[in-house]
C-alpha cells in the first residue's frame, strides 16, 4: 500500500477539503483526488463522502483512520532510522514555532550535545499548523508552539505564558501611539481578538507582519512601535534601542508542549520535556 496514498487520506480526513488536503501537500486536487480512489479501490470501500461543502469520512474511512496514522509514522520513523549513521542509536525531532526559534535552538543543541551524544538531534522551525501536521504525520516527537490543535493521538500541556509590551523607539505615552509608525504583529487568534477589543477606533496599522522579528527588525531599522514578546525586546530596552510604553496595555502569550501520546521513546521525551521546561525560562531571562 502506498504510504503518500495514506498521507493524502490523512490530510483529506483533517482539513475535510480534498482542496485543503491539496494544497497543504503541495500536489494539485486532481492528485489528491487520484490516490483517495486508488485507495478506494485497494480497499474496495468507500473512504469519503462528498459533498458541496467537503468530504467526510465513511464508516470504513473512521476504521482506517488510526491505522493509517501508524503505517505513516511507522514509515517516517524508520527512514529515520534506517538513515542513521552507526554510532548512533536513535533522533529526536524537535519542533520550534518561529517566533521561539533563536532562544530555543542554541540551548537544546548544546544541551544534547553534552548530556545525549548518542541521540541525533532534528529540529523543524515553522508556523504552528506546519508543526501540528509534522506531528500528526509522525515526524516530530515533541514540539513547541502557539496554536495547538486537540487530536486524539497527541498530548498537549502549557508551556510558557509571557508578557507581549507595547515598545516603541521614541520614549512615549500610549495616547501618542497611533497610526504612523505602528508595526501590527499578528501573534495569534486571541490576541487579535483582544487587540481590537482595546483598540477599536485604531487606524489601519503602518504595517501588519505575521512575525514578530520581520516586525522588530523593521521599527530598529526604520523606526516606530508595536507589541511584542517580553522576551525578545527587553535586551533592546536595557541597550537604550527601544523604550517600553508608558500606560500601554499588556496581552499574554500562552505557548504550548505537544508530543505524540504514544512516543517512540517515552523515557526520552519525558527527559526532553524536562530539560526544556529548565533550559528555556533561564535562556529568555538572560
């Protein structure tokens, strides 16, 4: 049976769209379309129904769900394998949301370095909905990110919950902080939400990014204001580059631990976990 039969299943099953499913593999819908029938036909059952507004699974599609997920992952996991040189005996794939990548890389390769030599070390840095899909599809073991997704076959826990600050790089008050200049950073669902609740007379932004270093980079370099991760801009402030904002409101930033319920190596997530949740808060605090 052909594994990216099984993915294009997958896909189709998650998004309930065949041109969702498409599009998030990079294939055109008439491919996907192409390997849900062989599938079909393989079978000799019927895996969707479509209709109008997408495609949902069969009585037959719900049976085949969770043994596709562990043909997929099973697959992904000896490549893996398989690839390793010898003197290794085993990968761990971390998953990092963008905006977490600089402070969480350095520190998790140099611990694993250390206290893991044995263990190869594959980190992925991408927008949440690309980490929740590696996951699902059994490519990573771990990640950290913004937007988890409830999926039957993964665990999700809080992580790290910090300030997200208004900064600018003038010394200002809140009620000078309008329109020109300022950088719309769109760190997730809620604080848009929250954001126009605060703000609901605010013109349209200087510019809207979906991330917050492209956002910082440009108020350094062109000056300016916006919100951002507590984290990332308090070295600027105490460097004199940028100012907090006096007055301003403060929005939160909840991220999260996901990992698969059944791990390939419970013992070692348990200790990535670990270290992480230790490695992490001091590397933001430095």
């Amino acid at each position: 049976m052909n594994i990216e039969h099984l993915r294009a299943f997958l896909e189709v099953a998650s998004t309930g769209s065949f041109q969702l499913a498409a599009e998030k593999m990079f294939i055109t819908q008439s491919t996907a379309s192409a390997r849900i029938k062989s599938l079909e036909d393989r079978l000799d059952r019927i895996l969707f129904i479509r209709n109008p507004n997408g495609a949902e699974l069969t009585r037959a599609g719900h049976h085949l769900y969770p043994h596709a997920q562990t043909a997929v992952s099973a697959w992904e996991r000896a490549r893996q394998d398989i690839s390793l040189p010898d003197e290794l005996t085993g990968v761990f794939s971390l998953g990092v949301q963008l905006n977490y990548w600089d402070v969480i890389t350095p520190v998790w390769l140099e611990w694993m370095q250390k206290e893991a030599p044995l263990i190869a070390p594959a980190i992925i840095s991408d927008y949440s909905e690309q980490l929740m899909r590696k996951l699902r599809n059994g490519l990573l073991d771990l990640a950290i990110l913004c937007t988890p997704q409830q999926h039957p076959n993964l665990e999700i826990e809080k992580f790290i919950e910090e300030p997200i600050i208004l900064v600018s790089t003038h010394e200002n008050e809140m009620n000078k902080i309008r329109g020109q200049g300022y950088v719309f950073v769109d760190w997730n669902g809620e604080f848009r939400a929250q954001h126009a609740l605060l703000f609901p007379q605010a013109p349209v932004p200087h510019l809207s990014v979906g991330l917050g270093l492209v956002g910082l980079n440009y108020i350094l370099k062109s000056g300016g204001s916006g919100y951002f991760l507590e984290s990332m801009v308090n070295p600027l402030i105490q460097q004199g580059k940028l100012y907090r904002v006096k007055k301003a409101p403060v929005f939160t930033h909840q991220t999260y631990m996901v990992s698969p319920i059944k791990p390939a190596s419970p013992e070692l997530l348990k200790v990535a976990k670990d270290e992480l949740k230790k490695l992490v808060p001091a590397a933001m605090n430095r």
